[in-house]
C-alpha cells in the first residue's frame, strides 16, 4: 500500500497536509501508518498529487476511496 511518504513528501506539503486532514499530525509515518485507514491514506494521496497538479494521479487514489462519507475536505483548494 503507498503512502504520501512513498512519494518523497517534503515538509512544506506535510504541513499542507496535516492542516486540512481530518486526522492526527501526518509528520510522523509510525503513527500516521499505525492510526490511519486505507481511506484516509487514499484521501492524503488524493490531496498530495493535487496540490502537485497531477490530476491524473490525484484521480487514480481519490476512485479508491470506498468510504467518502468518513473523509472530510477532500476538495482543500
């Protein structure tokens, strides 16, 4: 399963990040791994490549995201 950290995440976009995630502080990957469904995973890596501008990546993870109701501010721009 990726990550945002599978995707060389640098610091100013974890604090992107973690400002509009619904969960915990994203900076660190143990808790990140160990507290986060693969819905929410998705939804960060959703959020990672649009704030990237690749839509067609971004696209690709947001169509995994079975349980839309449970992840909030998937549009954060």
């Amino acid at each position: 399963m990726d990550t945002i950290f599978d995707y060389k995440v640098t610091k100013l976009e974890l604090e992107i990040l973690s400002s509009c995630s619904p969960h915990t502080s994203i900076k660190d990957k143990e808790k990140y791994l160990k507290y986060c469904d693969i819905d929410t995973i998705n939804a960060d890596l959703y959020r990672l490549f649009t704030l990237r501008n690749e839509v067609d990546i971004a696209e690709n993870y947001v169509k995994k995201i079975k349980d839309t109701q449970s992840i909030s501010s998937l549009h954060f721009f």
